[in-house]
C-alpha cells in the first residue's frame, strides 16, 4: 500500500474521516452502491488505530437479535471478499464453542437457543461429547455444554482492511492518506468544510470512523463523544506438539467462565482474557489530555500480572498450555462505549454528521456496519431496526466518570451471565433522578432508563429485596402481582419522570405535525365557510379521523371550501413512519394550546424521536420551535378504580367523564400545584398522566399519596405496568413495532388514516403493502408454561418447524397463566390456532386468543352503559 497524501478534489458527497476496518468498509459499500464521491481521509495510514492488533475473531453468536443480521452480512462478505478483490484475506472458519461449565451456563445457553431458531444462522447446543470432538485438547471435567456456531472463525485485521480499501478504490471511492482532519465547519445549508493541511473538502456529509480519535473529532464541532480506550491484552505461544499434530484447526473456544478466548494461531495457540472491572486498565488520559498525536501503530506495555487468574484457568480448561512458551505479547487500545456497543448513525443536534465508532468488536461489526450505514445513506431510513446502536441513547447525562465507570464494568463483565431484565449498577445514579428518586430509592428496585432511575417494583416486609436475576421467575414475581391487583382493584400511583417530552409550535406546527405523523392531529374539527358571510358552521366530528359522511352533512361545495381548526385539549396515540412504512417511532400527541403540541415518547427514544422530527423540520423549511423539556418535567401516572375519586379531593376541576373525557388533556391544579393532566394510561385502567415541573413532583406525589390512604393506594412500577399493558392488548415500540415492522401487520391500523389529505411520510408504502396483502401478522398467545415466561425474541413452532417469534410476553395475572405476542405468517393467525412457544429448551403448547384479554376500563364503561357484560 503507497500512501497517497493528496485530497485530489475539493468537493465529496460523502467525507469519512478514519482509515480503521470500519470507516473503509463504509467507503467500500457507498461506492460499490453507486455514490460518486466518496473520500476517506486517514491521518497516519489503513489500520492504524485499533485494527491492526485485533486478534480478528469472527462470530454470527451476539444475544441481540438485529446485532446478528450485522454478524451475518459481515462473515458472508469475508467469504467472497477475495474473489471480489483479488487480494487475500487470511479467513479461517473452524467454528467456535462457547463452553458452559455451570448449570446457570447451560440455562443461559438454552435461553439464547429459543432466539437462534427463527434466525438463518447455524448455532447449536451441542453435548460434551461432540465438544470434545471438536476440541480435542480440553480437560471435559470441566465441561457440561457447549454452544456451536460451525461457520465462525478469524481473519487477519490488516488483510481484510487491505481488501475493502482495494474493493472501495475499485469502485471509485478515493482514500487519502497521511491527511489529518485539524477542524470542521458546519455551514448553513448543512452541508460542511473539512479543513486539512492539503486544503478544504466541501461535503455534503461527514462520517466519524475515527476510532479512538473519535472524541477529537466530535470535540471538533462541540460534542463530547462517550468513548474511553481501554487497555486489551492478549498473548501467543509458541508451537505446541499437540496443536501441530491435529489434522484439522481448531474451533475458536469461549470459556465464560474463565472470560477469555483461545484460537490457533497457526501451530500455536492464541489467549485473550478480559480482567475484571477491578484490574482491567483504562488509557483514561487521552479522555482527559487527547490522544498523544503520533500515536498510530503503537501499543502499550503489557501486564502479565493482570491476566494471572486467566492464564491460570486457560491452563486448567487447556492443559497443553502449561507447556507452552509464550512469544508474543499485544497491549492496544481499544475504545469502549458506556455499554460495550457502538454508536452508529446520525447524531442529533448536528445536521449531517453521522458516525460509526466506540467498536470493541470492530472486526466482526465491519462489514455489516459499513452495509447497514450505507443503505441508511442512500435510502434516507436505516434497512432494520438497530435502536440499541443509536448515537442519541447517550446525551449530556453522560458525563466522563459516567464514562469511565461503565466502561469498566462493561469490559469486565464481557463474559457475564446474560440474564433477562439484565441490571448493571455501575456509574448509577446519573444527574437524571427524577424528583422522586431520593424518596423511593429504598422502597423498591430501581431499574436504569437512558439514564433515569426508575422503579421496576416495590418492597414489602418480607419480600426478598434486591436484584435477583434468574431464567425463571424470581424474587420480583408476587411482589409484581400485588402491585397488578393493587391498579386493578384500588389505585396506584407511578413515577413516569424518563418520558421523552418535547413542545412543538409555531405557524406550521399543526402542517409538520400532519406530515409527520400517520393519524391525524388530535381532533380535527370542520367548519365551511359560506360565501359573502362571516358565519361559521360548526361541524365536530366525533372520531379521530375526518370523514364527512360521519357529520350526516354532505361534501362543501366548490364555492363553499372545507376549512380546519384543531381542538385545544385533545390527545391521541400516532406513529411516525419511514418512507417504506415501517414503523420508527410512536409517541402521543396533545394539543395544549392554540398551535401548541406536547409530543411523549418512550424513555429510550427520546433523542432518537427528536432528531427524526428535527430533520423533518429542515427539510420541509417548517416555521416551528421545538423544545426538550424531558428533563425538566417530572409525570406522575395515577391509574386503578379510585383513581378519580382520590384526584378529585384535590382540585376542583370537574374529572366526571361528562367534563374530563378519555383522551383530554387540560391545564389544572391539583392542591394547588400546576399540572396538565391527561386522561389516559398504559394500565388501560381508568388514570391519569399528571405532567408537572420536576421540582414539584415530592410534594405532587405526597398530596395524592395522603389524598388516597382511605382508598388504599400505593406504588407500583414498570413490570406491573408491562403486566397491566399486555393484557390490555398494547403495543410497545422497540417489542411489538419498529423500523422491521408495518403498521398493518402490527395491528395499528385503527392509528393510520390512509384517506386524510395530508401525504404523511410513509403513506403511499402503505397503500401499496395493502394493496399487496399481509404476509405475517401480529397475534396474541396465551401459553401453558410452568415456572418460566416468554420474555420476547422467543422461536414460535408449528408441525415441527419454526415460523415466526415472540416481540413480548410476561405472566397474566388475571388468567395465572403466561401471555405473549408474536409474528406468525398470516395463514396460522386464526383464533384457536395452536402453537408452541419456546421457552429454555421446551416447547410449550401455546393458542392464538382474541385480543385483549381484559378489555380497558373506557371499553367497560361503554359495554356497561349498553347493558353488556364487561371483559375482565
């Protein structure tokens, strides 16, 4: 490889700014897929940074189930990359063997078994005999199972880079190095100016690929990226007699609890251990000082000592070690996000800069990322939903020692049992504590929100304390019930605070809104305007979409044009769509005010949710304010049969249904304390969000607690909250609906008005997937289970084979038995169908039940009034 420090042109489509395996993978597929200009700009050369020294592992294993796709696309491409190119990529794929040698091991490896059956990749749970089989060398004492993936393997970092970068120049993409990025320009159409020593680049979008540089480069245009490297150390031998007598190389092994990996390196062996929180270092002065700037191909010293215990227990599991001399020591940088995954995409607040960095796996996340944010480039909409990557689940919550702290925990937990509802204490509390969080935090088990402290469920004398977590149901399960009964049959009360909460007005808020998203604004009203008269008839249309038939008056005439005005004090449920239709995100939408909305949204979409919007805003050209008050507000939810009855000792506001109607909001004081109180609640029971300044929530939440003692209330959190929301039939975003799912197939159909005027994002998908028909729909299960419940991601079964997957799923209450939603193709989604749910290595007979299975109260209500008899 010459170098080629020239920028040859002043202008690019696209800028990438770092020469790792990840930021010329993104060179490679932009250019393969078309795009003229595409520059990389890499300060020193290809590989330098992290990639060089990775001990190129290979995996299609990852828990996430999208996180596979990108496993996937990448071992795929290493496959045919030399063909492509013409230059050698050194791809080894003997396999690999997670071992379990704990009984928890084996149940952790039956719960990642229920989530591979639906997906195309090969892993099996394999006995100790066929271990053994496969890895001649280890001590079986050791060893009750193993989880084998036969296509996995390693690759030489620096080959693979060398190929994608011949692949990336083949296709037209212009990779120039040594040029070092010294400053960025945002300018006001969007686009930017990338200033090097050679000149000025002109381009239409930047992409950080930086690496451990990455925080350098977001400092650049006043963003503080959470990135800290971390020291990775791992060692090679010298030839060991029984490596080299082996007909066959051998699989890659995990042994998790010993937290290393073990490969052949030709005749040799290959050990990398991950330390503990507390020996593991971290290169914390380049977060503080920068990092040294000729730093390139450097690695730090090494410290045998630190890996000590792991050395020991790779002896123990591998005995041939004892033996074996060591010839090679790697100590090199490598950069941790807060929670080990990297950060990839757009990044919100910035216009047009994107990025792909913080990877502890780069080599295996290359090709996927580099396809995944190409697609996502050209397309204008990510190609799958990968939420758990995106840039905007950090913000300015995340401070450096927040950083630091988790990067620690995480790099030491790398090998950690993976247990559902998984809680990782470290860098806990952040500054986001809601105003309840010092008056509850030793009442119940807090679980973490993008940063909040929320609680999961509460504590009572004699209930087992504490974060237990287990494959079965565990400590929080009656706990959990309780607090189920207590919103059923009294009143609870829960801290809502981690909404995302954003404020929209303006002289075109009502027309982004009506573009934005695929239900119409809350309540539309109509009047016509008749000719030569200032008098205005007022038509109000009672359901939440316009059709002029359901008025009982006929069509205006030309002469009379139909007008619309939007009604102050309604809220509904809508979903902003992708170009293709899927879904990317639901939130609800008041009207508080003449023009003025409030938009919530779940806790982790937060940033997620607001950049879509604010990219919508530039490029419609849309006359708005948008304002983020999530942290500013705290909410209190208030829901249960003696809901109203405790809300209304303290205001006097009339909240009878006759005044305060299911989906209203309205400004009002509860003991007098300022709130806007809307009707509605995730329970499906009668409630209440009460919307408040943070500082007001200690004494919101004690006015309401003393109001209801003769009523009984009490608290309750998120898990009753998810109990209560599934037996009502609710969606959740990021389970049920994403950017992988349709509105129609989930259900949502009653939220999209494909017949109103505006061309919402989406709308035209939509009608075609209509037109089309379904291939899959969403159902609801009830499922025979013994002391385990479907979570989600689980394998449906039919006849023996898999056919579709669990989004969610918990213990019904109500029915004392487990209830889960799940895709199935549209054939096998009739009433009584029966199936089979996959739970740690069993199948359970599961059927397909009219949804809900307890209607919501405003249903009840109605069904009562006419006589029928309520669903409970």
């Amino acid at each position: 490889e010459a170098p080629s420090p020239s920028l040859g042109k002043d202008r690019a489509d696209t800028v990438i700014i770092g020469g790792g395996c990840v930021g010329v993978s993104l060179a490679f597929h932009l250019a393969k897929a078309g795009m003229k200009d595409v520059v990389l700009l890499e300060k020193s050369e290809l590989t330098a940074g992290s990639t060089w020294h990775a001990a190129g592992l290979t995996t299609y294993f990852h828990p996430g189930i999208n996180l596979k796709k990108i496993h996937s696309y990448s071992i795929k491409l290493y496959e045919k990359l030399e063909e492509m190119t013409g230059q050698a990529v050194g791809f080894h794929q003997p396999g690999s063997i997670r071992i379990a040698s704990t009984p928890t091991r084996v149940d952790e490896f039956k719960y990642q078994m229920t989530r591979a059956g639906w997906h195309p990749t090969e892993q099996y749970l394999i006995t100790p005999e066929k271990v053994q089989e496969l890895f001649p060398l280890l001590n079986m004492d050791m060893v009750l199972a193993g989880l084998y993936n036969p296509g996995d393997g390693h690759i030489d970092p620096y080959s693979l880079t060398m190929a994608l970068a011949a692949g990336a120049r083949k296709y037209g993409a212009q990779l120039s190095y040594p040029v070092q990025v010294t400053n960025l320009n945002s300018r006001s159409d969007g686009t930017w100016e990338v200033e090097t020593p050679l000149g000025i680049i002109q381009a239409k979008r930047i992409v950080n690929t930086a690496g451990f540089w990455a925080r350098e480069i977001g400092k650049m245009i006043g963003l503080q990226h959470p990135l800290i490297p971390v020291h990775h150390q791992y060692l090679v031998t010298s030839t060991i007699p029984e490596v080299k007598a082996l007909k066959t190389e051998l699989p890659v092994i995990r042994d998790l609890e010993g937290s290393y990996y073990l490969r052949q390196e030709r005749d040799g062996l290959l050990f990398g251990p991950y330390e503990s929180e507390e020996k593991m270092k971290l290169q914390d002065s380049w977060v503080t000082n920068g990092v040294p700037p000729g730093f390139g191909k450097e690695l730090f010293e090494s410290d045998l000592n630190r890996i000590m215990e792991h050395i020991e227990a790779a002896m123990e599991m591998v005995p041939v070690l004892k033996n074996a001399d060591i010839i090679n020591t790697i100590a090199g940088p490598i950069t941790y996000s807060p929670d080990i995954l990297p950060m990839v995409g757009p990044h919100q607040g910035v216009r047009n800069y994107w990025v792909a960095i913080g990877f502890g796996y780069g080599i295996i996340h290359a090709g996927g990322i580099g396809k995944y944010l190409s697609d996502w480039i050209l397309e204008g909409e990510p190609p799958f939903d990968l939420i758990e990557l995106d840039p905007n689940r950090y913000g300015k919550w995340t401070t450096t020692e927040y950083t630091a702290a988790k990067a620690r925990e995480s790099y030491g937990f790398n090998n950690i049992v993976g247990y559902p509802k998984e809680e990782r204490f470290a860098g806990r509390p952040t500054e986001r504590t809601s105003g309840l969080y010092d008056l509850l935090k030793s009442k119940c088990s807090m679980g973490f929100h993008a940063g909040w402290e929320q609680p999961h469920w509460f504590y009572k004398p004699g209930d087992e304390t504490g974060y237990k977590p287990s494959f079965r149901r565990t400590n929080w399960f009656e706990p959990v019930g309780r607090e189920y009964k207590q919103v059923m049959e009294k009143v609870g009360v829960i801290d809502l605070s981690p909404f995302g909460k954003f404020k929209v007005k303006g002289t075109d808020s009502v027309k982004l809104l009506d573009h934005l998203f695929a239900n119409v604004v809350p309540k539309r009203s109509c009047f016509y305007t008749e000719p030569d008269s200032n008098v205005q008839k007022f038509r109000f249309i009672v359901s939440n979409y316009i059709k002029y038939k359901s008025i009982g008056k006929p069509r205006p005439q030309k002469h009379e044009p139909a007008q619309y005005f939007f009604k102050v004090g309604s809220t509904n449920i809508s979903h902003m769509l992708t170009p293709r239709g899927k879904v990317y995100a639901e939130l609800t939408v008041s009207q508080l005010y003449p023009g003025e909305f409030m938009l919530v949204t779940g806790s982790g979409s937060e940033l997620h949710d607001l950049r879509w919007i604010e990219e919508e805003v530039t490029r419609g050209g849309y006359k708005v304010e948008i304002e983020n008050v999530t942290d500013e507000m705290g909410v209190l939810g208030v829901a249960g049969p003696y809901a109203r009855q405790i809300l209304q000792k303290l205001t006097s506001e009339d909240l009878r249904d006759s005044s305060f109607n299911f989906l209203q909001s309205k400004h009002l004081k509860l003991s007098d304390i300022a709130v806007t109180a809307i009707r509605i609640s995730y329970t499906g029971e009668l409630g209440w969000e009460l919307y408040h300044r943070k500082e007001d929530s200690v004494a919101l939440y004690s006015a309401i607690m003393e109001a209801g003692q003769k009523e009984g209330i009490d608290n309750f959190g998120t898990y009753a909250l998810n109990a209560l929301r599934l037996e009502k039939g609710f969606r959740a975003w990021g389970a049920e609906m994403n950017c992988d799912t349709n509105p129609l197939e989930a259900g949502l159909g009653c939220f999209v008005k494909l017949n109103k005027p505006a061309d919402f994002t989406g709308k035209q998908a939509l009608k075609q997937i209509k037109e089309k028909g379904l291939k899959r729909r969403l159902v609801y299960l009830t499922v025979e289970t013994d002391n385990v419940d479907p979570e989600g991601n689980e394998s449906v079964w039919h006849n023996g084979k898999v056919i579709g997957n669990t989004t969610s799923g918990c213990f019904s209450y109500s029915a004392q038995r487990s209830l889960a939603f799940a895709y199935v193709p549209t054939e096998l989604s009739k009433i009584g169908q029966k199936l089979e749910v996959e739970l740690l290595g069993k199948n359970y007979p599961a059927t397909i039940i009219q949804e809900p299975l307890v209607l919501t109260e405003p249903t009840r209500i109605r069904l009562q009034r006419k006589g029928g008899s309520p669903k409970i």
